[in-house]
C-alpha cells in the first residue's frame, strides 16, 4: 500500500482567546490563509500542488462558517484549483484532518494534502453554533449529557484523582513548556504571525503561567461546582450514569484545564512521488489512524480505548511507542491516561500541554502531531503516538514513525 | 344539547354555557367537544352576533378537566392503531382551539374575527383551562378559592390540549416550567400576575361582554400569530434560551432521575415546538402527547393516581349499608408523634378532640404539635390567627380518661406493646359510650390479637397511619377477624373526613404496607453485607421513582425500629425464622449505637445539625466493598422483586382483597415507583411471564425468598394480566 509521509507541520503561537490577547485583532480567515501561505512558501508548493485542504474548525458559525476551508484557500496564496473541505470532530477536527489526508493519500487519493485547523476562541465563542446534545431532551437525557467540566470531575471521582493530582499535573504543564521556550525547541514548527503590513503580531505562546505553583493553584475555586450541585445541577445527571459513586468530586479549575486559545496549526502530507516532485524529505510516515465512539456522559475517556484499538488493530504494544502526546483537555484525561497504560510521565506531553499553551479546539490535534514529530526528532526516538479526548464520547489517535 | 349551550341576546353577545348535567364541575368530554365546536360554529356564522363569551354554568368553578376515560376510549376505538386514534383526536381538538383562536379572522390581514373571551366563575384546571387559553382573553371571578392551572404531569401525562405551547408561548419556557413540569395550581391574584389570566372581575361574565363589544381586531391576535413574535426568555438557539433549555433537560432528569416518561415527553414538545411556527409546534406537542398515552406507564399512573385513588376516597370498598359513620368526637389515646399527629389532622377537619396522655405536660406536648406546625403556617401566610385559635380550641388535651366519655371513635396510639395496649383498651372501653368504635394505631401488631382485650371486638380495629401523618396520605385500615362492617364504614368514614386515602385489608403479620416495606429494606441492606456500594444501592431506588432510597430510608426510621421489628418477628416465627446477614448487620449498627438520623450516626454521617454528609465508610470495616460491583437493573429488580412478590403473597393470601388497594397504597404509603402505578400495575407493564422467569433466576442467584408464588406462575402460564383476572369494575358490577 501507498505510504503517506508528513513532509513539514507548523503552527502559529497560541493567543490568549480574549479581548487582551495578541491574536484577537485576527480573523479566523487570516490566521488560516497565513499558515497555509507559511506551508507554500517553505514547500513551494506551486498550483496544484495538493490534492485538497482539509480543515478542522469545531465553532463553524460566522466567520468561521461557511466551508472556512474553502474561504482560507481562496484567501491564500494556494492555487484556485485545490478545493477545501471543513470538517468537524470537535477537540480531535486537526487530527482527524491530518487522518483522513492520510488516508486518502494511502488510498491513492492524490499524492498531497494540506491538513490541519482554527479556532479563534476569543472571536467564535465556544458552542455559539448550538448542539442538540446539550439542548435537545431527547438525545441530552439519553445519553446523560453533562458539560465537559464535569465529564473530567467524573473521570477524577471515579478512578480517584485528587486535587492535587492535578494540580501536579498542571504545575508539570507550565514548567515543560516554559523549559520547551527557554530551550528553543518550538523553532522548527512555530510561525509569527504578521499583519498585512509584514509587522510582526505574535511569536510565541502567550498563555503560559510559567510562575504557576501548587499554592497559586490551591487558592482557585473548583470551575464545575456550582453547576454540578445547585443550578442546574449536572451532578445528579451523571449519577444517574455513575449509580455506584455517591457524589462528584469537583477537582478542575482553570489552572488545571486547558486554555482558551487562539492558533492555527497545519501539516504537509504526502505520498513518495510527491516528495521528490517537489524534491522535499519525509519526516515521519504515517503508520496508523484510529477513532471510536465511548460513553457519553463521561465523555473524556476516549484516549484509552482509541489507544487500545490502534494497538491492537496495528499488532502493537504500549511498549513500542517511545513517546506520547495527550492532550490536556483536563488534567484528569492525562491522569487517566498514564493510568490505564502505566506510562511513565516523562514520556507523556514532554514539551507541555494545552494546560499551559491553551487548546485551539480545531487547531489542537495538527499541533501535538507536530510537537510529537519535532520531540522525536530531537530526542531521535522513533514512534510517536498522538491522542485527543473529544465532546460527546469520542476519542482519536494517531501513530507516526520516524524516516 | 346537554353540556354546552347557546344563548345571543341583542347585543350581539353569544354566550355559550357548559354545565355538563349531573356534575358539580365541569369534565370535558367527546359530546362536549362537539357540542362546542357545533356553538362555535353557530356563533361564527351569525352575522347578528359580534363576539362570544365562553363560561360554566357551575358555581365557583369553569372545569376540572378532561375526562381521563376518554383517553382509554380514544385509545380503545382506533382498534388496531390506538397511536394513529390518538394523535388523530388530539389534532382534532386543536382543530377546536384554534378554531376559538383565530375566530374566523382572514388568516392573512388577521382581520374580521370575532372576539371571544372566557369568563371564569372559578376553578380552571387541565383543559377547563387550554381552553380559556386558546380565547383572546380570560376573565376569572374574584374568588379566593379558586385555582388555575394544569396539573396534568401529575397522573403522568402532560398538557396535551395546546396547554403546553400556548403557556410556552405566553411565559417562555422558565416562566411556564412550574405550571407545566410540577402542575402548580394558583389562586385568581397569582394566575395574573405570572400572565396566564387576564383580568380579576367581581362579575367575570358581564366584564367579558363588555370586553368583545369594544375589542378591536388586533386585540385578537395573539402574540404567536403576529409578525416578529419573539419567545420570552429565548428559543433554544437564542444564546440565552440555550442556557434555560441545556439547564431544562438537566434539572428535569436529575430531579425525576429519569424514572417519569411524561416530564421527559413534554420537554421535547417545548423544545421541538420553539423552533417552529406554532401550527407545527401544535403537531408537535399532539405527537408526544401521543407517545405519552402509549407508554403503559401513563395509563398505570391515571389509573392509580387518579382513577382508583379517587373511587377508594369515595367509599370504593365501603360496606353498603351501613349509614353515614362521620365522626364527631375523636378521643385519641397517647400525645406522642403519631397521637399528636392524629389530633392534627382531625382538628384540622374540624373534629372534636380529646387527647389523651399519662400526666396533663405530655398531653399538652402533644397539642403543642399542632400549635408549632400553625405557627409555620402562619408565618408562612398559609393560616390566619382565626384559624389557629379555632383549631387548638378543638384539641382538649388531657389526663383524665372520663374526658372520652361522648367519643365516637377512640384511636389508641400508645407504645407499641401488647400488655399495655391491652390495659388502655379495658380502661377505655368502660368509659366511652357501647357504639364507639375502637382503632387501634399499631403498625406492627395483629389486630385480632389486640381485639382480645375488647368486650367488643366486633367495634375493634386497625387504623395504620404512616409518619409524619400530616404529611402522608394513606390511611391502611385492618381488618380483625371479628370487626364488623359498622367499625368499617366507621374508619373509611373518618378517613375521607381527613381527606386521606384509605385502604382495607386484613389482618396478617405486618398489614399490607409493611409486610412490603420489611423485605425491601432487608434486600437493600443485604446487599450491603454482600459489599454492594451503598450509594448504588439508594441511586438504584431512586431511578425507580423512590423518593429515597431503602438506605437512606433505614436511617430516617431508624435502626432500633429494624432490629426491634426483626427480634420480634423471629419470636413469632420461631424456627421458620428466615434469618440472613442483613440482621447481623443492624445489630451491629445498633450496637455501635449508630441508630440512624435520630443519633446523628447510622448508614450516613451526620454533622451536629442532624445533617446528611456522606456514607459512613467505616461500615466497609466489616462489609468490604466487592471489586466488582453488580449491574444497576440486578439491584433494581431485587428491590423491585423483594415488594411486589411480598404484595402478591398478600392477594393470595387474601390480606388484600383488591388489587386497586394493593397498587394506590404501595405508591402513596411508601413511595413505590408511582410511574408503574403500583406492584401489580408494574407486574403488568413487564408481564407475567418475564416476571416469573425473572423470579427464577433471582431465587436461584440469590435464595428462596424470590419464589414465584403460585399465582404469578399461574398466571405467566395463561398470559394473564393482574387488571384483567382481577378486574376491579368487573367484580363491582
């Protein structure tokens, strides 16, 4: 079968997703059309070089409506030929655009794709595109809906996580990336982002709280209380799920959650011929995709078992795979994680996570298979694999292997 | 015509009255419907009338509501389709609403319509007030006593007569939720001022002529019919709407614990009806109204609930005979709790009473029941001081036994102790008058066995409250093996004078009620032992309906009781005595002086205020908590299946003589799943034959005690019904 290889990933820094932040004077259309500019230029990849763009966005009302995967190439310097395809997968959408230009490419679908994604959280506000999930009687009471916040209180109670787990967990986020910046190690993936002028807006990752420490975090309220035990009260609901648990222990804040970002991010895939066409060098191929539905209510636990499928579906092991990537969601995901698995946290989320960096929902998933990429570069490891917690119970993973 | 009538008179007013014959309120019923939609019609077409004004010919009240017979027959006569019935003769009656609604008005300018307005004497409940809703506007009388609204949701159904997209429409989905999802009934002032009337008129009728001789045509547009129309508090996609509806669909499940079809049923009306126009939303709303009705769960409820409760309060299973037994006098023996209680509810149906303690201080402990719980309601701006003084001026409480000498009825309520009963009943018995009837309170003794004290067993019974009395509205009446139907008729009697539900039954170890309740609780705290988690135990009650569960129930009537109740039986049971661990584990709580609410430290942890913090873990010293817990639906059936074989056990034995008691009593007396409509009402929804099955499975699973009775296996084998073998109607008539 035909290989699909990543020839170059990049992403923008991450803006604080509000009115404060560096990114909040861009349009969701301008970060795209920039980082998909950034990819031409460092790949020159003239007219039809790629076969499509495909786009995560979870957010897809207003400026980010629309079929924004289209709008951006048109926006861009690509070549009118190549369409555009938005897609949506809520927290997983970069990944799931990285997957599936993989396997089209694998498949014999064109020899390139440009995947990856926006969110610009400060501009789009989350879940301002509605879901019937939440709101609609007849799917939000079967399937036990609770807000994400509480999900990751859920996953805490049940396979018993402190608050101060997580708080260790957020506390190790903030010192890993701070360390990553200090160390240079963003440079091979990281763009500025400039105006239509050329002058600079932003180059590094501005949500970082390198200061945080357990005690700066102790003195923060648990985010997911209030509506977990009074109004409306989500707890009762996702006991109603959980009968054998007697209460929900409300562990998460904002210093242990992920960030509200703004960023984009994108990845160059292709098949052999495409590389050396444009005479570039693989990086890492492609070894293995996967996806798979699990409990709603709870919501956040997707990692484990899309990283039991793929594994398993690939005659694979915990073992073989050097590094990790999970995203931070909340820290009870990454907890869980290296629980279920019993891996070593110093090969989880090397460089810091979204806890520390934000989490661009539609950009997130094509930004840590970047990071994973880079890390095993730098530590010269070779198997990387890359998963993300997704709304509605739903988890994705990706495999990549070094050339 | 009968129940809707026509008058026009010069003025051009139509006047349509409905008085339905022989009914002293209104019911709607299939006549009625055509009969009305025949006035509307009439009055529409008559260019001499100019509006019309739709009132009840019944003092202080419009209607109660719909006849709930006519939903069975609606179901009935579509045959084979009874969905396809259903939805068609709910569409039919919003065919009649809207008809009122747009009163002939060109659909387009909204021109030319007559006005018509509803004039309310009184009471408007159900669709006696989706009608007045689908007028251009309400008039209600000023009378204080008068309640407004639909409090369908509590027999399990849901306003289906556009009652639930015009108040939706009228309030927004926040302001209509108590009057749809809890059935809240207002008097006059608050229907007003929450906008579900119009106007407070001393003659609602002539302000209502008034009103259709002077409206104009846009005052009968409705909001909803007019260009722009915007839904208060949001439609679900309006950022704020999305809010109230995700906090809708989450405080309803987690407060129903989604046990309820018909609150699940209504929300999706709401929600799916928001996002049209409401013609659609009327379609909408008939189409969950529909599914509702065919949930067996709604026709068990409004049969219980509704049905049944009701012929039971109205003498249902009084001997025929025998004259009216109302009571004048109550003497009531023993101011504890119960007795107390007991004098409460009597006073407050305005009874004499005389209430009886050792020494005057604990009689007047009693009395200061009754003042403490005025002093609430006055405070609360429920009870005038009038009402208060009237009511304590009815309680004579005393030491002094000559005081019941003109009693009519004595309830004994002393310490649970034969000896001791026994003695009240010989002093008492040769002061009251030869015709008293004697009731004895006891929860756990037979009455026979009392009645042996009595020169007059024949006048001896059991009247069961359960606690707090004030509170709960079963009254289980025991039957001695000697009490005659005078004494009978004397309890039910009573009982309707306190406006409480009786059941009769006869006597056998622990009644009908709590020979249900014991083994529940036994089950729940046997699974304890086997190192279930308490919390899945209680949760797996409560989304079956319970309003708490066995655990936590253990705690509120505490652990002494238990134990008390377990030494008591082994010594009447003897070697047949079927003792288990969940003994070994009450005396060990009783032991630790863990006794439940009462001491602060039972099942749950309590802080100094008595106030619930958490399981006790300590518990899990002794029981440790299995690895592997059970599946929910094997707990729930275990709960289920403890109950409902013990209240067949009680048919077969013949302590209940009627199944209509056996169902009414388990929901009210001890909460039992009320979506089912009862233990046997249940054991129809899941059937015989799966129940007999299931039986067999758990009995070899988890002991004898799941035994299929004979009859349930009898009738598994003939796929009987227990509504069909015992048809309550058909044994009446």
């Amino acid at each position: 079968m035909t290989e699909a290889y990543i020839y170059d990933a990049l992403r923008t820094p991450r803006g604080k997703g509000r009115k404060d932040g560096s990114l909040h004077e861009v349009t969701s259309l301008r970060l795209s059309a920039l980082t998909l500019n950034a990819m031409k230029e460092r790949n020159n990849l003239e007219g039809h070089a790629v076969e499509d763009v495909i786009w995560g966005n979870v957010t897809q009302v207003m400026e980010q409506g629309g079929c924004l995967a289209r709008s951006a190439v048109l926006a861009s310097d690509l070549d009118e030929s190549i369409p555009g395809l938005a897609i949506n997968r809520f927290c997983a959408s970069g990944m799931e655009a990285v997957n599936l230009a993989a396997n089209q490419v694998k498949g014999g679908a064109g020899e390139a794709y440009i995947a990856g994604g926006v969110e610009m959280m400060g501009r789009v506000a989350m879940g301002s595109d509605g879901a019937a999930i939440a709101v609609d009687p007849t799917v939000a009471m079967k399937t036990y809906f609770v807000p994400q916040g509480i999900s990751a209180d859920i996953i805490a109670t049940e396979y018993g996580f402190s608050r101060a787990d997580a708080d260790a967990l957020a506390v190790e986020s903030q010192r890993r990336a701070k360390a990553a910046w200090d160390d240079n190690r963003f440079a091979k993936s990281v763009i500025t982002v400039t105006d239509q002028n050329g002058l600079a807006i932003l180059d590094k990752d501005e949500y970082m709280r390198p200061q945080t420490d357990m005690q700066s975090l102790g003195s923060l309220n648990p985010s997911f209380q209030m509506m977990g035990e009074q109004m409306p009260g989500f707890d009762a609901v996702a006991l109603l799920k959980y009968p054998h648990l007697e209460k929900i222990n409300h562990i998460h804040h904002a210093g242990n959650s992920s960030g509200i970002v703004d960023g984009a991010a994108a990845v160059l895939i292709g098949n052999k011929e495409f590389g050396e066409k444009h005479g570039l060098k693989p990086r890492a191929r492609i070894k293995a995709t996967a996806k798979i539905g699990t409990d709603p209510t709870i919501m956040l636990t997707g990692p484990v078992p899309v990283t039991e499928k793929i594994l398993a579906d690939n005659g694979m092991t915990i073992d073989d795979i050097d590094l990790f990537e999970v995203n931070e969601a909340f820290a009870s995901v990454v907890l869980r994680f290296m629980q279920a698995f019993d891996v070593d946290s110093d090969k989880v989320n090397v460089n810091g996570g979204s806890i520390a960096m934000g989490h661009p929902l539609g950009a997130t998933g094509a930004m840590i298979i970047g990071t994973l990429l880079d890390e095993l570069e730098r530590q010269d490891k070779q198997t990387g694999l890359a998963t993300l917690c997704i709304a509605s119970g739903m988890g994705a993973a990706t495999i990549i292997e070094r050339m | 015509m009968a129940e809707f009538t026509l008058t026009k008179d010069a003025d051009g007013v139509a006047l349509i009255t409905w008085d339905v014959p022989g009914k002293t309120m209104n019911v709607m019923s299939i006549t009625g419907l055509a009969e009305l939609s025949d006035c509307i019609d009439d009055a529409l077409a008559d260019d001499a009338v100019k509006g019309i004004v739709i009132t009840s010919g019944k003092d202080g009240s419009f209607a109660g509501g719909m006849d709930l017979n006519l939903l069975a027959k609606m179901k009935e006569d579509a045959g084979d389709n009874p969905a396809q019935g259903l939805f068609d003769g709910t569409m039919q009656m919003h065919g009649l609403l809207r008809k009122i609604e747009l009163a002939g008005m060109d659909r387009k300018t909204k021109k030319g319509g007559k006005p018509i307005a509803a004039a309310l004497p009184g009471t408007a409940a159900g669709i006696g007030l989706e009608l007045p809703l689908a007028t251009h506007r309400i008039f209600v009388s000023d009378n204080p006593k008068a309640k407004y609204g639909l409090p369908e949701i509590l027999v399990g159904i849901f306003p289906g007569a556009g009652g639930t997209t015009r108040l939706v429409r009228k309030l927004g989905a926040i302001g209509a939720s108590p009057f749809l999802l809890e059935g809240k009934m207002v008097d006059a002032k608050k229907a007003k001022g929450a906008g579900i009337v119009d106007e407070i008129a001393a003659d609602p009728v002539a302000a209502a002529r008034d009103w259709v001789l002077n409206a104009k045509d846009a005052d009968l547009v409705k909001p909803w019919d007019a260009k722009g129309y915007k839904m208060p508090g949001g439609a679900p996609y309006h950022p704020a709407g999305f809010m109230n509806f995700v906090g809708a669909s989450a405080m309803v499940h987690g407060k129903t614990k989604g046990a309820f079809p018909s609150p699940k049923a209504l929300l999706s009306a709401v929600y799916e009806g928001a996002l049209v126009d409401f013609d659609n939303a009327l379609k909408i709303e008939a189409r969950w109204f529909t599914h509702v009705l065919m949930n067996p769960s709604s026709g068990a409820m409004i049969r219980s609930l509704f049905l049944n409760k009701e012929a039971l309060e109205k003498g249902a299973v009084r001997p025929k005979d025998v004259p009216d037994q109302r009571v004048k006098k109550l003497g009531v023996l023993g101011a504890g709790m119960m007795g107390a209680g007991i004098a409460l509810v009597s006073a407050q149906a305005g009874m004499q009473v005389v209430l009886i303690d050792r020494d005057q201080e604990a009689a007047d402990r009693g009395k200061a029941y009754t003042e403490t719980y005025l002093d609430k309601g006055i405070k609360r701006g429920k009870v005038s001081a009038d009402k208060k003084d009237a009511m304590l001026g009815l309680i004579n409480a005393t030491p002094d036994l000559e005081q019941l000498k003109d009693c009519d009825l004595i309830i004994e309520a002393v310490f649970e102790d034969p000896a001791v009963k026994a003695e009240m009943t010989k002093k008492v018995e040769a002061i009251i008058p030869e015709d008293c009837i004697f009731a004895s309170n006891t929860s756990t003794l037979p009455i026979t066995g009392l009645a042996e004290a009595s020169v007059r067993p024949e006048q001896f019974i059991g009247i069961h409250f359960f606690s707090p009395v004030e509170k709960m509205f079963l009254v289980e009446i025991i039957k001695g093996k000697e009490t005659g139907p005078r004494a009978v008729a004397k309890a039910l009697d009573y009982v309707r004078q306190i406006r409480k539900t009786p059941i009769v039954v006869n006597d056998a170890r622990f009644f009908y009620c709590n020979r249900c309740i014991i083994p529940y609780g036994n089950e729940a705290t046997r699974m304890v032992t086997e190192g279930v988690a308490p919390a899945l135990i209680d949760h797996a009650a409560q989304q079956l309906g319970f309003p708490v569960g066995p655990i936590q129930l253990g705690d509120e009537t505490s652990i002494d009781l238990a134990t008390k109740i377990m030494r008591a039986t082994k010594a009447a049971m003897g070697n047949a005595y079927p003792a288990s661990e969940a003994d070994d584990l009450i005396v060990w709580m009783e032991d630790k002086g863990r006794l439940g609410r009462k001491s602060k430290a039972g099942y749950f942890d309590y802080d100094e205020k008595g106030k619930r913090l958490g399981y006790w873990k300590g518990i899990h010293d002794k029981y440790p908590l299995a690895d592997e817990q059970p599946d929910l639906i094997e707990v729930q059936e275990r709960l289920m299946f403890a109950q409902v074989l013990e209240a067949v056990r009680a048919l077969e034995e013949g302590v209940l003589e009627d199944i209509r008691e056996g169902d009414v009593g388990a929901v009210l007396a001890w909460g039992f799943a009320p979506w089912s409509g009862g233990p046997f009402a249940w054991l129809d929804i899941i059937g015989a034959e799966y129940a007999a099955a299931r039986c067999d499975e758990l009995t070899a699973k988890f002991g004898d005690r799941f035994a299929c009775p004979a009859l349930l296996r009898d009738m598994a084998e003939k796929g009987e019904t227990f509504y069909e073998r015992f048809d309550p109607e058909a044994k009446a008539a």
